[in-house]
C-alpha cells in the first residue's frame, strides 16, 4: 500500500486507468507500452467475452523457473500402445530431470514447418490430430513435482483448412521463409484464434500460456488490403516503405505493428483469463532484438512492449542458430541488453537449444550445463532448454542436474 501513497505514482495510475485498456494497466510490474493502438480490433472481442474487468494474474509466480520445452510431435504415435508407452517414458524422463516447469506443446506440427496445421487438444475449427494434451498435463499433474505446466501456442501461425479461405499474411517480395501465418489485421481471423484458444482453456486447466515465436511481422509485411486499411488509420499514408527498407519511416511504423500484435495477445490472454483468473503468460522472443533494439525494424519485437504485455519474455538464447561466433559473449550480451528492461531478471527467461538445427548436431550435455551455470553466475533466475529428447534421453540427466536445480525454493 505504501507504493500507492506516494504521490507521482499515485497520478500514473490514475492516468493509466483512465487512458489505457485494462490489460494495458500494471504500474507495478509493467511499464507503459511505447506506442497504444486506440480501437484494435481485440477490444471488441474482450468486450464480447465480457472480458474488460478481468484484472491481470495474481498467480504465485515461481522464484527460479527451471524449464523443460516439450514437444508432443515426438509423443504422438498413431499407434496408441505405442503412444502409451511414449508417454509414460516421458513422465519417467521429467521425474529424472525434475524441472518445477514445463513447456508443453499444444499444436501439432508433423511437417515442420512451424505453423500449426492440427493440434493436440478437442477444438471447433483446426483439426485435432490426436486428443494427446489433456492426457500428458493429467500424467504430469498425478505423476511428478512439475509446479506449473505452460500451453506453447501459435496467436498467428494456423494453417486453417483450405475451405475456410483465410486472409494470409503477404509480404510484398512474394517470397518468405517466415511461418504461414493468418492476417492479424483481419477481425475474423482474431475472432476465430479467440474461439480456438476459449476451446482449449475451457478443457485444460495450465498454469499459462507460452505464445509461439511467430508473433512477429517483417520489414515486408503485411502487404494485404486489409493490412494496408490499418496502416492508413494509424496515419501512414506513404506504403512504399513496405518495399523500402530504408525509408525513414520504417522503425516508428514496426513499432506501431510491435503494439499491435502485443495488445492482441494480451487482449486474447484477458479474454482467456475470464476461465482461468490466474493464467500467466510468456513470449517468445528472437534474440536480435535483445542485443539490437533496431532490429524491431525486421521482428516487430521489443523488450519495452512485451514487459508491458505479458508476464515473461522468453529469450530465445540460441548461438548456433544466430551464427555467433562467441558463444560466452553472446549470452553476456544478451543478459546486459535483458538487465536493461528487466533489471532483477524478475520476467526474462533464457531459452537454450538441445540441438544445432544448422546441422541437426546435438549439443553437449556438458555445454548446456556449462551455459546455465554461467547464465547462474551472471543473475539469470530462469531458464530452460529445447527440445528435450526424451527417446535419446538428452540432455543427460546427471550432468543437468547439479546446474539445473534451482538455488532455493522460495516463490514470490
């Protein structure tokens, strides 16, 4: 109470009451989002869930995340002894391990592409593959220590059904390597992620949401009408900048898509919240951004926005995948770049890889050991690794555990 005495911050939260979305509003523990966007489309959304109220988690959040990022691509057998079998491997696998969280993939991906084409959960748009998540958060739940299970989700990258005809993102050079993602700028696509999500969180009862990498747009995107309609409300007339990569306009225009995308997210996390009050949620982010706050140019990413709508910042601290050349520097910068936004490391989590994807290489045991213990030294207070391979059982489970239990077991 003594916080809301003083008089300055007193006014702030007064001003933010009254100027910002609710979700938009923690003086506390989010500061204010650099850019707001007045009348997004998920306003009307929250306003049909009877969702404007709802006030952010208060959910007992765990002092050291120790995180294992599981996908149920590898569980899933369309052989259901064998799928049984999976499973009870994988229990077997967190309870040598013993991470307080787990990431937990709810989308099925077999094609590898990214995008979510089938899901693990009952649903009424995206076809479910198999009814797998609900089983292996039950197994969790009755068979480890695991304190808190996180929903890894897509917000854009669903691959509807042909039939549904969509609007897609586009992006004006034809050709992309990013995710297949839906058009965020089209209010039936927000309306139908928004029934997707009310689906899954009505049966699974998780601790959070973890949104997918693909909350993100290019210096290139999006090119469709209904994208360009947007633009022009937000007063950017000239949209020769999405061909033009030095335009003078392009960092203040990526920062108006950055508040987009973020207020989608956390308009979609209030609604979900309405079932769930104590949902926390993450993000994850890619490490550019971190070390290179222009970057948001080519991401529509930043540190500065996320704090202001989620509860986490997933890092994703992956050198290989960046082509760094200096692994230890690497995460120094990053854990500099992250202290500036985040000064305690209170809401940043530190994503590992298992894997070199450049040539599907897995990383050493001992280096993953030897990066969290370094990541420990330097003030990081959650991490985790992807994938865990619960089959080859890596990483190894002796060399992770002596850096992988956390400090002490306080909650805050």
């Amino acid at each position: 109470m003594v916080y809301f005495l003083k008089h300055k911050k007193l006014n702030i939260l007064l001003t933010c009451i009254i100027t910002l979305p609710l979700f938009a509003c923690n003086v506390i523990h989010q500061p204010t989002p650099p850019v707001l966007i007045k009348n997004h489309p998920i306003d009307t959304i929250v306003a049909e869930y009877q969702a404007q109220n709802i006030q952010l988690s208060t959910a007992t959040k765990i002092d050291q995340m120790r995180i294992m990022h599981i996908d149920l691509d590898y569980v899933f057998d369309p052989n259901k002894k064998q799928q049984q079998q999976n499973i009870q491997t994988l229990i077997s696998r967190i309870q040598q391990i013993q991470p307080n969280t787990i990431f937990l993939q709810a989308f099925a991906d077999p094609d590898a592409n990214g995008s979510a084409d089938q899901v693990y959960f009952e649903n009424r748009h995206i076809p479910t593959r198999d009814n797998l998540f609900p089983q292996v958060l039950r197994e969790i739940r009755q068979q480890t220590q695991v304190k808190q299970v996180y929903a890894w989700l897509p917000l854009i990258a669903w691959e509807f059904p042909r039939q549904d005809q969509l609007q897609y993102v586009e992006n004006s050079q034809k050709v992309s390597n990013a995710y297949i993602r839906i058009s965020p700028f089209e209010p039936k696509n927000i309306k139908l992620v928004t029934e997707i999500f009310n689906d899954f969180i009505s049966r699974n009862k998780v601790d959070g949401i973890l949104y997918h990498d693909d909350i993100t747009l290019n210096d290139h995107e999006d090119v469709s009408i209904v994208a360009e309609k947007m633009y022009g409300a937000w007063g950017f007339k000239d949209l020769s900048m999405l061909r033009d990569p030095k335009h003078p306009e392009q960092f203040k225009f990526a920062q108006y898509k950055t508040a987009y995308l973020d207020q989608f997210a956390a308009g979609l996390s209030q609604v979900l919240r309405k079932q769930q009050p104590n949902l926390l949620t993450a993000r994850n982010m890619y490490a550019p951004v971190v070390l290179n706050p222009k970057s948001e140019q080519w991401f529509s990413q930043s540190q500065a926005s996320t704090l202001a709508y989620y509860d986490y910042n997933a890092i994703m601290a992956m050198p290989y995948m960046e082509d760094s050349p200096n692994h230890r520097q690497f995460y120094l910068d990053l854990i500099a770049q992250a202290k500036k936004y985040d000064p305690n490391l209170d809401r940043t989590i530190f994503e590992l890889q298992a894997i070199n994807w450049k040539n599907n290489q897995k990383i050493s045991s001992s280096e993953l050991a030897e990066t969290m213990q370094l990541l420990k030294q330097h003030g990081v207070k959650h991490f985790g690794y992807y994938p865990d391979d619960f089959v080859q059982q890596h990483p190894h489970a002796a060399a992770l555990n002596p850096v992988f239990s956390p400090d002490h077991l306080d909650h805050k």
